[in-house]
C-alpha cells in the first residue's frame, strides 16, 4: 500500500490498548469491531474458504451494489454456527445453504450464521449470500477504504474501489481475516455498457445482458489477500508488453485512460526493468498465469495482485523512477506472495516493499545510490511504537507513524549490515519468498527462518527493532590520552539480551579537502567494554549511520 499521509485521530471510546510510546504512554483504541475482525475465534477456525464466486452490479448513478457471493469451505472443525463479515451499510437478502434460507444475526460488521445441521470436519460445503445497499464512499483513497467515484478529464465516470486495512467486507460479504485466502477467486462484475471493467486474474468473458450493461468474469487462480480483489471501470484503452523471464514468457497488460495512453507508454517502460530486478532478487514473479496488469485508478496506488492500480500521474521522483509502479509491483513478491497472516504483521509487506525501491536503485544504479535514498527516507522515522502490534485486534499500526515503511526498511538494511555478508543476505530474501511462497506467515516465521537458515539465534536484534519504539542507542565515552583515543562503550537497549556489531571511525584522511573516515567494525553488547584507537583524535569520532540504524549518545 501506499505510505499513509494522513493519520486519522481516534474517538471512539471503549476499549484502550495502551502501547509504550517514545516518551509517554499511546492509548490505542481497540472497538468491538476491531476484535470481532481481528480474533480468529472457533466460529472462524471451523472452516477454512477455498473459493469465492463473487457477482457484483454497479449502479453507477445511485453508488450502490447488489449482488451474491458463493463461498465453498472445507469444514477444519464440527460447528453448527460461523462467522461471516460485511459491512452493516449493506444489507443481507438472505443466506443460503442447500437452496435453505439460514438464520443469521449481525453484530456490528460481522455476521454469525446458524445452520439446522452440524458441519462435519473434513467435508466441504458452500453457502450463498444476497446482498444489495450503497458501500461507503472513500474520502482519501486509498488510506481510507471505500468506492471511489470519479470522473476522468472528460467528465466520463471512473470507478474504483481500495480496502486495505478496513477489509474487503466493506464492499462484499466474506471471511474478513488475513490468514484464510481462498486458493482462487471468480469475479462476475455487471456495469453499464461503454464502461470497461478491469479486474484482477485473466478476463474469462463478457457477455452484453441486453438491458445497457455488460457483465465482466475474471478470474483468480492462485491464493489472494481479499483486500486486494477490486474493480477498475473506466474509458481504458489496452495495450501489452512482453517480459521473458528465466522460465517463460510474462505478458504486462497496461489498462489507461484513452487519452493517456502516449505518456503512459513512455512510462511503464521501466517495468521490464523493475520485473528483471526483482525477479533477480526475489525470484520469478508470483502469478504467471494470471499476468501482470498496471491500472489507472482514480486513487494514487495500491497493491491489488495482478491489478496493480495506479495513479501517480506519469511522474518520476527525484530518484528517477515512478514510486507507485515500483512500491506497488513489490508488493507481488512482499505482500501477495508473502503475506502477513495478521495486521500486527504487516510490515512484512511495506518494509520489504520500500527496501525494494532501494534493491531497485541498487540495481540500476549502484550500492551507494541506493544508500543515499535511504538516508532521504530515514528523516520520517518517528520511532513512536514497536512496527509489530498486538494480534487478533485488526491492528492499525499507520495510526501512529508511518515506521513499518521507512524504519521497516532501515531494520532490513541493518540487518544486512550486521551479516555483512550480501551473498548470504540475498540468499535469506530469496529463501523467504521461496519458503514461504503462497502463504499467510507471521514475525515469528520470518525470524525463525532467518535463524535457521543462518545458524545463528537473532531473535534479540529482532526483539529489539521490531517490538519496541525505539532502535538501540550505541552510548559511549571519550577520553584522549595523547595521540590516542580511548573509547569506552555499550548498546542501551530494551533487551537486556541484545548484541550487534556496528561500524566505528579508527581513522581519516582529507581528499580535496573533504574529510573521508574510515571505520572499524566493533561487537558490541550491553556490557560496558573500553578499547583504545590509536593516533587518533576524539574529536573526530563517528559511528557508521550509513549502514546502521543507530542512536548514539555521548555520556559525560
């Protein structure tokens, strides 16, 4: 997802979750709402969904939906009763078990069936729900969730809909939780006729229904995020490209505005590069079958698998490359592929994804270059709560800063300064994607990756950045005795148990009258250790923050 610009302040009043801020005490808001999304419960366990066959009719004049939703499950657990999630904006016509109309009630978002007879694990069953009402608007696509109801240049409509975070059920029913994704997913979209619909997955067909519209089928084939099915209708005009990849030929499908479509070819050139970069670090890309598809949205970005939306209107940061396309498409490999089986866990999608803007940088241009990008990022660290939050709650951790970004991407960075050893690094990225490939996954799943493929324990480092607000502070004292330095030094840290090398100036020189330092790579604990540098001024100590997320404090 794009990087969260505005933080929304929090009013509801029920129930507080307090979380240890830099220098006081955050009340997080917990609602019931949050809990009946977040919790996996019995009523949820019991079954897991193995497909979704969801048809939907667009109202474009009134911004309202009716449609149905089929969804088969494998039943994990006997249960006479489960839990369904959508929205209370929208009503439920009824649901339907075996051409039987269920009993169901609704608390809040959620919505708890109750069948006449018990579901026995092991079998696999389906239900079907009705549904019609007016989804909720999105005031600030795509940081708040919702349809989006615009107009192109030409006054011409143009539809789309984002619901990361607030969830797939504000907009159709289904099981609301990150860690169940269906292993595929039929979209039948029916909108008035003129308008194309774009979705995600391969077209499957279109078909005119006689009375001013036109139903649209896409369809899925590989597991998905929920929050990442979406609609795009617009006045799109289509043209591809071909990717060849180290084991087949991938199709890129670009869906624009038809006016936009000269500047648009210019711009999604650098696709091939991005895909050649990422594929070389992260492996060939994830969908294959379903393709690659950029499309103009009426929002800025988000990372709908094999629809990636886009509307960063053409335009390239001062890096020389186009943020949304290179973020967003990352997230095929951070996100879709890998995905986090709960919110707590989402920077394991937008830390990634921004180190991978870096990788890119790196790719195409050099090591250095992709520092110095960090470096113009690490100014919006605020360092205000632990990136990973509590589970079972739909957590929010953009409520606070936008840290599981930017420091998310410096823990990485870090970390891979700490193995100083890339060969091994990028064997570590590849391996994650390779593990955990079509999975949801959890922090401690990556961590205990890393530790077993390194044969070494960094769950401490990993404690320390991930789960408290603030990184370790190298504290130090300086003492010159004659030509030499002695350096007295210790991590200041939330795990007593925490340890890392770190990089220290021993010596430098000036060339043209810069001064260049050179660093002396040092371990470093909680214990209070001295050394001595030899023909060296204290005056001209530093510690490496190219390399290391760091704070540092000289104690007198």
């Amino acid at each position: 997802m794009m990087i969260r610009k505005i933080l929304t302040a929090v009013t509801l009043l029920m129930l507080f979750f307090a979380v240890n801020a830099s220098a006081q005490r955050r009340a997080y808001v917990i609602t019931r709402d949050d809990t009946l999304r977040g919790a996996l419960t019995p009523l949820r366990t019991c079954y897991d969904v193995t497909y979704y066959d969801l048809a939907v009719k667009v109202d474009v004049k009134k911004h309202s939906i009716s449609g149905s939703v089929v969804m088969k499950y494998r039943v994990t657990e006997d249960f006479d009763s489960l839990q369904i999630d959508l929205t209370a904006r929208l009503r439920i016509e009824k649901i339907l078990f075996k051409s039987t109309a269920l009993t169901y009630r609704r608390v809040v978002n959620s919505v708890f069936v109750t069948f006449p007879e018990t579901q026995h694990a092991g079998s696999s069953e389906e239900i079907t729900v009705i549904y019609s009402g007016t989804p909720v608007s999105a005031k600030s696509p795509p940081w708040d969730g919702g349809f989006v109801w615009k107009k192109d240049a030409k006054g011409r409509d143009w539809i789309g809909v984002t619901c990361e975070g607030v969830g797939p059920s504000i907009w159709w029913p289904c099981k609301d939780h990150l860690s169940d994704e269906p292993d595929s997913v039929q979209m039948k979209f029916t909108v008035p006729t003129g308008l194309m619909c774009v979705a995600n997955g391969r077209l499957r067909d279109t078909l005119n229904t006689g009375d001013g519209n036109t139903t649209w089928t896409w369809f899925v084939s590989y597991p998905i995020n929920l929050y990442n099915v979406t609609l795009n209708l617009a006045h799109y005009s289509f043209f591809s490209d071909t990717f060849s990849t180290a084991n087949q030929p991938l199709q890129l499908h670009y869906y624009v505005l038809d006016y936009n479509v000269p500047q648009a070819m210019l711009q999604f050139q650098q696709v091939k590069t991005m895909m050649g970069c990422f594929e070389k670090y992260f492996g060939p890309y994830p969908f294959p079958r379903d393709g690659y598809k950029l499309v103009e949205t009426p929002y800025y970005g988000m990372e709908h698998q094999s629809a990636i939306a886009y509307g960063n209107d053409y335009i390239n940061n001062k890096s020389g490359f186009d943020y949304i396309i290179i973020h967003e498409s990352a997230h095929e490999w951070w996100g879709n592929n890998v995905s986090a089986s709960d919110y707590a866990d989402l920077w394991i999608h937008e830390s990634f994804a921004t180190y991978a803007e870096a990788l890119y940088i790196e790719c195409t241009k050099s090591y250095t270059d992709a520092v110095e990008y960090l470096k113009g990022l690490r100014w919006q660290i605020r360092d205000s709560v632990g990136i990973v939050g509590p589970r079972g709650v739909n957590w929010d951790g953009t409520r606070f800063d936008n840290d599981m970004y930017m420091k998310g991407a410096w823990i990485i960075h870090t970390f891979r300064s700490v193995l100083n050893d890339d060969s091994l690094f990028f064997r570590l990225i590849l391996g994650i994607q390779k593990e955990f490939a079509l999975k949801t996954i959890s922090t401690t799943d990556v961590i205990q990756y890393i530790n077993r493929a390194t044969g070494h324990d960094y769950s401490a480092f990993f404690n320390q950045y991930l789960y408290h607000s603030s990184p370790p502070v190298f504290e130090y004292k300086l003492k010159q005795k004659g030509k030499n330095t002695q350096l007295t030094y210790h991590w200041k840290s939330d795990d007593p148990a925490f340890a890392m090398p770190v990089e220290i100036t021993n010596s430098y020189s000036y060339l043209f009258g810069k001064q260049i330092k050179t660093f002396e790579r040092v371990n470093v604990t909680t214990e209070w250790k001295t050394i001595t540098i030899p023909n060296f001024e204290s005056g001209d100590f530093d510690v490496n923050t190219d390399k290391f997320y760091v704070k540092k404090s000289l104690v007198q």
